[in-house]
C-alpha cells in the first residue's frame, strides 16, 4: 500500500507539474511528410493534448530545415521542450515513445529548465534511486583505500 500511495503521488506531481508549466514552456516537434513514425506519435501526441491542453508547434524537418538544423535535429519524430522564458531547451525524445515516456521526460525537463532540478537529478529511474546506480546516492568510503 505504501508503494502504491507513493507512486500515485509521483504520478500527480508529475500531472500537475506539466499544467503548470504550459504557459511558460513550449513542445516543438519534429516531423516528416510521408513518415509512418511520425504519424504514429501523432496519435500519441493528440492525448497529449487532450490531457494537458498544451500547444504544440509542428515542424516538418525538411521544409523547416533551418529549424531542424538550429536544433541538431536529424531524425523524425522528434520532440523538444523550449522555455519561454530564455533559449534553453531540451530534447525529450527522438523516435515513437509512449505517452507515460513524454510524460517522465517533460516532467525532468521543466525541473532542469526551471532550476529546480539538475541533470544528475534523473540520471536514474526512480525505484533505482538511493541504490548502487544512483550518482547521488552517498558513497562509503573506505578508509584504507586512500
């Protein structure tokens, strides 16, 4: 029950985190005329939407190469969160993910963008975090190994 309650709230900070940040960041995303991908993350991308009423700016990576190459965008689909508030921006995902994906990675983003997270914060999954993979789980040290 414990675990329960705690993964249903992360899933509401994560929920209410992405309504928050609508007005203050942007999704761009990537993609191309003719590609299967694309328009199956289209589909995903329009529960998106319907979910968390966000808008997103759609660009096709050859007609807006310009675009795509600013960003280092070679592959479609892709996604890239943009804060509003500076030029920094983050890529979310390249290839088809799963809306739970979208979900985890915009959630990490808008922490990193908005200071209140680093990096190093989601250099684990979570039921990894404070074990031998989490980079700020806190290390014994061995006296003798100086």
């Amino acid at each position: 029950p414990g675990r329960l309650a705690d993964y249903r709230a992360r899933e509401n900070e994560i929920k209410d985190t992405i309504l928050a940040a609508r007005d203050s960041h942007a999704l761009v995303y990537f993609s191309q005329e003719g590609c299967s991908f694309c328009s199956e993350q289209d589909k995903i991308l329009k529960f998106f939407i319907d979910k968390y009423g966000w808008e997103i700016k759609e660009y096709d990576i050859r007609a807006a190469a310009r675009y795509a190459a600013f960003f280092g965008i070679e592959t479609s689909p892709s996604l890239l969160l943009i804060s509003k508030n500076s030029s920094d921006y983050i890529n979310v995902s390249v290839g088809v993910v799963a809306l739970s994906e979208i979900e985890t990675k915009l959630y990490a983003g808008i922490r990193i963008l908005s200071g209140k997270a680093s990096p190093t914060d989601y250099s684990t999954y979570y039921y990894q975090q404070g074990g031998a993979l989490d980079v700020k789980a806190p290390q014994k040290k061995n006296n003798n190994n100086k």
